[in-house]
C-alpha cells in the first residue's frame, strides 16, 4: 500500500488540516462552555432578583398591617403616613409583581403572587375602614387625612359607637382572628411562589449541570484527540524521518547503499544518494568506463541503463525505446561495418537532440533508451516534434550508408508504478508503431485516456 512511501507533505498537509479542524472544535467547545457559564451566572442573578423581589411583596404587605395596627392603637398619625408612602410612593408590591411578570407572567408562582397581591389589595378595604374609625375616635379631622380615608363609608350601627368603642373595634378589625386569617392566606400564596421559585431553580441549575457536563466531555475528547494528534505526529517524525536519517548516517560512514525506505522525500534522498554514491565508488575501485557504457556509441550500456533506473525517480520521469527500423536487414544486406557506423549515427542523433540531465542508453542490439528526468505527459507534444527531427536527420544521406528510421514508445511515470510496468508501456508503444501504425512515435495511454480521446472523436 506504501510502496512509494508516505510523503511528508501529505502527511504535513493532512495534520494540519486535522489540527486547524481539531482546534476549531475546542475553540468553539470552550466559547459554549463560557456562555453556559454566562447563562448560568445570568439566570442565577435573575433568580436572586424574582426571589427578592417576589419576597418584598410579603414584606410590604406586613409593613402596611404594622403601620395601620400601629395607628389603630395609638392614633399617632406618622404611622399613617408611612402606610400611605409604602402603599402609594413605594409601591414595593406592584414593582415584585412587575419584575417576575416580566419573565414569568405566565407561570404558576407569578399566579400565586398575583393572588397574593389581589388578596392584599382587597384587606386594604379593611384597613381603610379601621383607620376611619381611628380617625373618628381621636376627632380628627377626617378632610386633612388622605382621599381613601375620606370615601369610606361606615355602616349605620358603627356611626352611633362612642370614641371608645370605635377605637376597640378598629383595633378588632386590625387584630382580630378575621385578619389574621386572611393575612395567612397572603402568606400562603407567597410561600407557594417562592417554593415553586425554588423547585424552578433545581430544575435549570440541573439542565445547565448537564449541558456544562457534556461540555467537558466534548472538550475532554477534543483534547485527547490532540494529544493522540501530537503522539502520531511525533511517532510519524521518528519512523518516516529521524530513523531512517539515523540509520542512514552510519551507513554513509560506512560507504554503503541507503534502503529505500521511510517517507517519500527520504527514498527519494536516498535513492539520489545511491546514484551519487555509486558513481564515486566507480572512482574508487577504479572501474573502467567500459563498465557502464557502450564502446560502440559511447552511450550508456544494459548495466547503466539497469543501475539507472534502480535509482532514478521513475514516478517523475519518461522512459522512451527506440528501434531502427529494418535494421537486420541493412545489417545483413551492407555489412556489420556499415551497421555499426548506423548504430553510431542514431545513437549521436537521439543523444543530440535531448537534454544534458536525461540519459541516453544502449540496452540492445539496435534498441536504445532515453530516460527523461523530471518530466511527465505535457512533454508529449515536444518529444513528438523531436523524434520527427531525429528522423529528418538520419534521413539525409551521408556517403554510401543507407537511409535508416527510428520508430519510438514513450510511457510517462505515475504514482506507485514500478520499473517492470514502465517499460512494459513503453514496450507495447514501441509495438504500436513497429507494427503497422502510420507514425513515429506512439504515447502510452490508459484506458480511461483513450475512451476520452474516443468520444471527443465521435463528438467531432
């Protein structure tokens, strides 16, 4: 599956998509636990609010019993006054039954805080009545005192009480088991409220434990995600690079081939490596150029040729295989002199006419080889153009020598492929042409190429 190495580019590219994914993820995780925190806060203070709130409700509701029973039993207007700063100015009741109606005017404790408050609105009535008979007892005078107290009307068995019986029984109304009752009945509903405030607080402060739980969770993955994410990249540096680096370096102290492994980029060094390695060795040992090349052409021989493309980077070359067409029969036909001087000729036309950094070979009889280095299928076009001027030059005659023609297959590298299957291309190419197809050079194309090429033919 790795046969050509992992490419540390992928990889980096791959990591660092994974780590700009994976850092989004935690970024925004942490952005939601933040605002569940906020919530959290907010909902909170809200709560403290309508709890405060709804409590002054209670709280107002004494403070106006406190100052009209204190009226009733002294007659000391101050209290009065209070009553009425408290029940006009204050106005503590309406403004809890404002705040929670803002955010709870139609919940259960906004109901009982409004029954609450309609409850206490309506012992008002009673308090007004008690202070009138106050006001009567001391002989006040009743139009100095505010409009509530001035629109009650006594009912006629009360008009015709003494000072006395008027402030007992103002001090009844204000104190007696009538009131009380319905005093209750206000701290009923308000302790229902309040309760069902509470019970309202369990419930969200558990909704917003359970999402900050799977927060942390989510979070929690995300980290260890990163961690296993730095764990690979490490583990991933050592095996593809630092490794084989390390290994390579005592092989290099030892003068020896480096092992095509590791990642892509590390074979691609070390396979470079050879090629240079193997070429200072040949000094070394002194070995004759005759060991790799051709003393007829001059070119590279079978064992260039092979040692070559050994160590070359097929993935990112073009191997092309010449024939001189009809070449047996000169050779039979003029002599082996006249067919060696051919062999030369061609071999000096195909080298002149490629570059200095490709390779030229004879690995047969009349067959040669030309490696191309960094080069894939957009050369087609000028390796076309230059086999026509090879064989525009071997078609000028020179002295008594016959005319000759090279006919040429041409298989481009890709990912993965390997020695065998690139010569293969470029052997059923060279076929092609040999066999019948009107041209020189013929391209190896994959099934997929020439099925496109076919309906761009037929739409045509």
């Amino acid at each position: 599956m790795f046969k050509r190495g992992i490419s540390l580019r992928r990889v980096n590219i791959l990591m660092l998509a994974v780590s700009v994914l994976l850092s989004i993820g935690l970024i925004v995780a942490m952005n939601m636990t933040t605002n569940i925190n906020e919530e959290t806060h907010e909902y909170t203070q809200k709560f403290i609010e309508w709890r405060s709130s709804s409590y002054d409700l209670q709280r107002a509701s004494d403070y106006l019993t406190e100052m009209m029973q204190d009226f009733t039993v002294t007659g000391d207007r101050e209290y009065l006054d209070n009553y009425f700063t408290e029940a006009k100015v204050t106005k503590r009741r309406e403004n809890a039954l404002k705040v929670l109606g803002q955010d709870h005017a139609r919940s259960a404790a906004y109901r009982d805080l409004s029954a609450a408050m309609d409850e206490s609105l309506s012992l008002m009535e009673r308090e007004y009545y008690a202070a009138r008979l106050t006001v009567l007892a001391y002989g006040y005078d009743v139009s100095e005192y505010p409009e509530e107290i001035q629109n009650v009307k006594l009912m006629s068995p009360d008009t015709d009480m003494s000072s006395e019986q008027m402030k007992e029984m103002a001090m009844l109304m204000m104190h007696g088991d009538e009131y009380r009752k319905r005093k209750e009945v206000i701290s009923s509903h308000m302790e229902n409220c309040l309760n069902l405030l509470d019970e309202e607080m369990k419930e969200e402060q558990a909704k917003y434990a359970e999402k900050l739980r799977k927060q942390v969770v989510f979070e929690h993955i995300l980290t260890i995600l990163i961690i296993v994410m730095l764990l690979g990249i490490v583990i991933l540096t050592y095996r593809l690079v630092i490794l084989p680096l390390k290994n390579s370096v005592d092989l290099i102290r030892e003068e020896e081939d480096l092992p095509i492994k590791g990642a892509y980029e590390i074979r691609f060094l070390a396979k470079t490596y050879n090629l240079i390695h193997h070429t200072n060795m040949q000094s070394k040992e002194k070995l004759s150029y005759e060991a790799t090349h051709d003393k007829l052409t001059g070119l590279y021989n079978r064992r260039g040729y092979d040692f070559l493309m050994e160590n070359l980077d097929l993935e990112t070359s073009a191997l092309l295989l010449f024939d001189i067409d009809r070449f047996k029969a000169i050779n039979d036909t003029y002599g082996h002199d006249v067919g060696d001087r051919i062999l030369t000729r061609v071999g000096n036309a195909i080298y002149e006419n490629f570059r200095s950094q490709d390779y030229v070979c004879r690995i047969g009889g009349d067959e040669m080889a030309v490696i191309m280095v960094h080069s894939d299928s957009s050369l087609a076009s000028l390796l076309d153009t230059k086999i026509k001027k090879i064989n525009k030059m071997l078609s000028i005659k020179q002295d008594d020598d016959p005319t000759v023609k090279v006919s040429c297959g041409v298989a481009f590298g890709e990912n993965g492929i390997d020695l065998e299957t690139l010569f293969k291309r470029a052997d059923t190419c060279l076929y092609e042409v040999k066999n019948g197809a009107m041209k020189e050079v013929a391209f190896y194309k994959s099934a997929k190429e020439k099925k496109k090429e076919q309906i761009k033919e037929g739409n045509e």
